[in-house]
C-alpha cells in the first residue's frame, strides 16, 4: 500500500513543486517588467536573438507546412469534386492550429534550449550567485528581457507562418495542383475570419510566455556542471513542446 | 573590539545533512580572517551565509549590528551592496568584456556619467596590477587575471566588507603570491574588513591577521597566527602537516 502510494503520490508532488515554483516566478517576472531600470538594451538583443534569429527557421516551416497540407487536403477534397476548398482549409488550419504550435515548437528547439544553456551555465560557474551578491535581482536581470521579448516575439513569428503556410499552400494548388485560381481565392476569402487569425494570435501570445518561462526555469534550476546542463536542455525543449500542446487543447476547448 | 560579523548559534542543513552545527564566530572589523578547514566541511556555505544568500536554517547572523536573518528580501539587497565577494573561478559575466563586467556594479547601483565611471574602472584594474585589458572577454584570460578581474569588480563600489571564496586555488605558486599580496594590499589600501576561505596554510599563516578553523560543522580553534603555531589542538596540528593520522576524518 505504502509503495503503492508512493509510486502516484511521488511525481504529483514534484509536478504541484515545479508547477507552483514555475507560477511563483511568472507572477514575480510580471510584477517586476514593471520596475525600473528598464533594461531596453537587453530587450532589443532577446528580440533580436528569439526573433529576427528564428526567421529562416519560420519561413521554411510555415512555407513546407503550407504546401504539405494543400497536397494532402486535396486528396480528401477531390473525391468529393471540392477542389477549390483547399485554400480555405489550408488558410483556417494554419491561422488556428498549425502557425501557432508549429512556430512556438521551433521557437522552444531553437531558442529555449539556448535560454536554458545560457542561464545553466551562468548558474553553475556561480554569475546568477553574482548578480545576487552584487543586488541585482537575477529574475529582473535575466528573465524579463527573456520572457518580454517572447510575448513580443512569437505572435509576429506566428503571423509569418501563416503567412508563408497560406502563400505555399497557394502555390502548390494553383500551380501543381491546377485548381481554379478564381474560385480557390474567393472559397477563401469568403470562409476565413479575422477572428480565425486572432485566435492563433491569443494562442501564440501564451505560447512565447511558456517558451521562454520554461527557459529561464530549467536554467535556472540547473545543477551539476557541464552535465546538468545538458540536461537541463533536453528537459526544456520537452517541456516546452509538452506544455504547448496541452495549452494548445486548453485555449482551444476555451476559444471554441 | 569593534566586530564587523558576529555568528551566533548558526546552524545549516541540507535534508537530513547537518553542515554546521552552531558556529560562533566574530570577524574583527578592519582585519583579515581567514576561515579553514578541510574541503566539504561548508566553509563556502557559510560565506554565503555571511552575506546573505543563503538563509541559515537556525542562529543569527549580525552585520554592522543589525540582524540579517530576519531582514526582508529589498533590505537584504540593499545590505549586500556593503559586501564585495571574488568567488571561486571569480564568476565574470562571460558575455561581457572585461571593462563590462568591473563596471557593471556601477552602472547598476550608481548614476555617475561615464566618463566618471570610466576612470573607476581603470583605476580598479590599476590597482589589481592589469592594464589595457578592458576589451577582452573572459574566455581569453587565465585563471590568475580573471581573479583579479573578479577582484576589480568587487571593490568597484568599495565595499566594507571583502569576502574570498578560495582566492588561490587552481594558480600557481607565483600567482598565489600575486594575489596573497593583492588580499593584503586591497585590506591595507582601503581599511575595509576581510574575510578569506582557504585551505592553503602558507598563505594563511604570512597574512592572516585571524584565522578560525573549521571542522564537522564548528569552530575547532579561533586565534592569530602565532595561536595556530603554538597550538596544540589535534585538528590543526593534523591539518598544518597534512597528516592522513589524527582526529580529522577522510572522507
């Protein structure tokens, strides 16, 4: 019975510890985005790193997943002689579901794991104990640049994906596919909301917080040299990507 | 006497692990304690305690009269800015440069224009004996510069109250002697309070002016040098020959 109760009540322990130190420390960046100095300098550098840096990343996943889609959603839609619905399909999937978590998934690869590595490795040669001895509060120092410019970031990242998603998928129907350029863009323009797109925006808001929260919280955390931050690393990019996709049913069961 | 920290009581554990179990401990204001013992025996964990970033779990500890322990968190920020701390591998801020990194106190906790904050900052390396450095980063010094980078940065806002954590491990025997004589020159030129870890006995003997030695979790001897020499206490009997017989346990 003992054991039994420790093999279920041992990982919801840690999971309420890690859910409530992770919501401490969001509440705490909050508060502190709010206080002078405003280290503007540093913002600039994580926009630059955590956005400008993920473009090409972006426009080859948006672009691929666009056209991937448009090829697939035709198969279905020809059999029911629905050719032109392609773009509105491609255009709704990509504005509501796949821009958001598919530019948020490739943002976490490519710059949550270079957040956690960064601020591991900061903490164990002892500069997050510096920046504590010399007063600077580490949260205001290294997370709010981190966690402002993710907010900032990722719904303009979002917005590219869905751009290139819908411009591929566009591409491919009109120019492989031969579907009625006419009708394709009139089905689409018809069926797609503005609310269609502000939704992935909302989602990819809250997306860019957990991305660069779940960074600065692995790195944060990490102990043990070299080696804890290697996989403090691998832990972020995991938790990120897991925790995207189960506020990814959250926002949508919520927005429905 | 005139006590710059008094450690009363000061108990720390880690889970079930007991590292200290009552240090009583008095840092004489404007001399140099050094604080040894064997490794793992917390001497680290209490310099942090010391300075508090890191709570102990039970005692007090008193800076300039007032009680760390219950302060809260902005009063303990503004406490530490009386501490300069060179911690181990000396903890630059490996994405800035040399000039960054002594200046960044300074542009944190200070309104001075940058000219002014210029002249700091060279005078800082100056004394730490570095010239014409300021645009290197880090990565592209050795052990011994980024000490006495690490140095720099800590009496950048002069502090009362210098701490050490192991000035002299991992140099050699010459930049041993380089930084003993900065320890000593950086107390005498700014009369400010020091406190050294170490477990290097010849430093420790030439320039303490106090030394405690730490062992399982108390303070086995407190004295001056000339106390050290004469003692006939085991543990520092064992400790100064670096005798694998005696009281001190081999972990």
């Amino acid at each position: 019975m003992e054991r039994v109760l420790s093999f279920f009540g041992r990982p919801l322990v840690s999971f309420v510890e890690v859910a409530g130190q992770m919501a401490l420390l969001f509440y705490s960046t909050i508060k502190l985005m709010f206080k002078k100095p405003f280290r503007t300098k540093l913002l600039l550098k994580q926009i630059e790193f955590i956005g400008a840096n993920s473009l090409s990343v972006i426009i080859l996943t948006g672009s691929f997943t666009g056209m991937v889609f448009a090829f697939q959603s035709y198969i279905g839609f020809h059999k029911f002689g629905a050719d032109q619905l392609v773009g509105t399909v491609v255009a709704l999937a990509m504005a509501r579901e796949l821009g958001p978590v598919l530019s948020a998934i490739m943002v976490a690869a490519r710059a949550g794991s270079a957040i956690t590595a960064e601020i591991g490795t900061m903490k164990v040669t002892e500069q997050v104990d510096a920046l504590n001895a010399m007063a600077v509060d580490p949260v205001h120092y290294l997370f709010v640049p981190r966690i402002l410019a993710g907010l900032i970031v990722m719904p303009m990242l979002n917005a590219i994906t869905v751009l290139c998603g819908v411009v591929g998928g566009y591409l491919v129907s009109i120019k492989v596919l031969g579907i009625n350029k006419t009708l394709y863009l009139d089905y689409m323009y018809t069926y797609i909301e503005f609310d269609d797109f502000a939704n992935g925006m909302m989602k990819s808001l809250v997306f860019g917080g957990i991305v660069t929260l779940v960074g600065c919280y692995k790195g944060f955390m990490t102990r043990g040299g070299a080696e804890g931050v290697g996989r403090a690393t691998t832990e972020s990019v995991v938790m990120a990507c897991v925790l995207i996709l189960i506020f990814d049913y959250i926002l949508t069961a919520f927005m429905f | 006497m005139e006590y710059a920290i008094e450690c009363l009581d000061l108990h720390k554990s880690f889970g079930v692990h007991k590292i200290h179990k009552g240090i009583d401990l008095k840092i004489v204001k404007g001399a140099i304690t050094y604080i040894i013992g064997p490794s793992g025996t917390g001497k680290s964990v209490l310099l942090k305690q010391l300075c508090g970033l890191m709570p102990p779990t039970k005692g007090k500890v008193i800076v300039n009269g007032q009680d760390i322990t219950v302060m809260k968190p902005e009063e303990l920020v503004q406490m530490r800015k009386k501490f300069g701390i060179l911690f181990q591998n000396a903890a630059l801020f490996d994405s800035m440069n040399v000039y960054e990194n002594v200046a960044f106190p300074l542009v944190e906790h200070t309104k001075l224009p940058k000219s002014k904050i210029d002249k700091i900052v060279q005078e800082k390396l100056r004394l730490v004996g570095l010239r014409n450095i300021e645009d290197k980063m880090p990565s592209e010094l050795s052990g011994g510069m980024r000490k006495r980078v690490g140095l720099a940065r800590a009496i950048a806002l002069e502090p009362d109250i210098m701490l050490y954590d192991e000035p002299t491990t991992g140099l050699d025997p010459i930049m041993c002697d380089v930084v003993d004589n900065l320890i000593n020159d950086t107390q005498k030129e700014l009369g400010i309070t020091s406190i050294v870890i170490s477990h290097d006995i010849e430093s420790t003997l030439k320039i303490a002016d106090y030394i405690a030695m730490l062992y399982d979790g108390k303070v086995v001897l407190y004295g001056t040098s000339e106390d050290f020499k004469t003692t006939d206490n085991p543990y520092v009997k064992q400790f100064f020959s670096a005798s694998k017989e005696g009281p001190i346990k081999i972990m």
